[in-house]
C-alpha cells in the first residue's frame, strides 16, 4: 500500500510542478451579467490564466477598477457560481476609487463573477460582473 502511494505522488507531482511554473496567458471575456448600486462601478480590465481554463487546478486571475461611494467599506470576491474554488480570499475595499488582482485556483469549473458585497450587510450585493471566457484565442498583449 505505501509503495503504491509513493508511485502515485510520484506521477502526479511533476504535473503539479509543471503548472506552477506555467506563465500566465491572457484570455478573451465578455462581460454576460452587470449591476451596481448607484455611486458605485466594477471595471473588469483583463482576465488571465493559468493552465486549461476553469479546469480543476488551473488559476484564474482578474484585473480591473473599483469605485465605492455607497458604503463606507465593502469587499471584492471573486467566485464561481455553481463551481467551486478553494480558499476564496475577499479583498477588502474602503470608500473611494483603486485597482484590484483577485486569484483563486479552481476545483471545480463555473461561471465566473467578480462581486461587491456590503460589509455591514452581509449578502447584500453592490455590484457584479458575471464573464464568459473565450479560451480559444488568446487576448491582445496575452
């Protein structure tokens, strides 16, 4: 049993070295789902990837602008509804304008949205921006 598991983790970690080390390649999106309480905006700038897209492991990577003007604090999460990633990790914003890079790696593929919720209410939703990827054909500058 144990020279079994040995042989196992041995097939699967280069695979797994192999995708850390891979870069990062830039993906076509389009924007499916919009909304924003008034006084606030999500910009999504540019979508990256790492390894197949929205496959188990690969890291999704998303770039863009905020404006916060409704609430004093709120937080970015980016996510996949109906899938699943693991360890999300909310950024949290303060009232204003600023950029954001939120990742996640993903376990089980979904469609992908970046949110703002209200920290004072929690589940009320600010803002989203659900996107489709196009993985077939790399983005300009990708």
């Amino acid at each position: 049993m144990r020279l079994l598991l040995c042989a196992l983790l041995a097939a699967l970690l280069p695979s797994c070295a192999s995708l850390a080390a891979e870069p990062y390649q830039r993906v076509r999106f389009e924007v499916v789902e919009s909304f924003d309480t008034p006084g606030d905006d999500l910009t999504l700038e540019y979508v990256s990837v790492q390894g197949t897209p929205l496959a188990w492991g690969s890291t999704l990577r998303v770039r863009g602008t905020y404006r916060l003007a409704s609430q004093a604090r709120a937080v970015l999460y980016l996510g996949l509804t109906n899938g699943s990633i693991e360890e999300p990790q909310p950024h949290r914003i303060e009232r204003g304008s600023g950029t954001f890079d939120l990742e996640v790696r993903v376990l089980r593929a979904g469609e992908p949205h970046v949110s703002l919720y209200a920290t004072e209410a929690p589940g009320q939703v600010l803002g989203k921006r659900r996107f489709e990827l196009s993985a077939r054909r790399p983005a300009p500058g990708g």
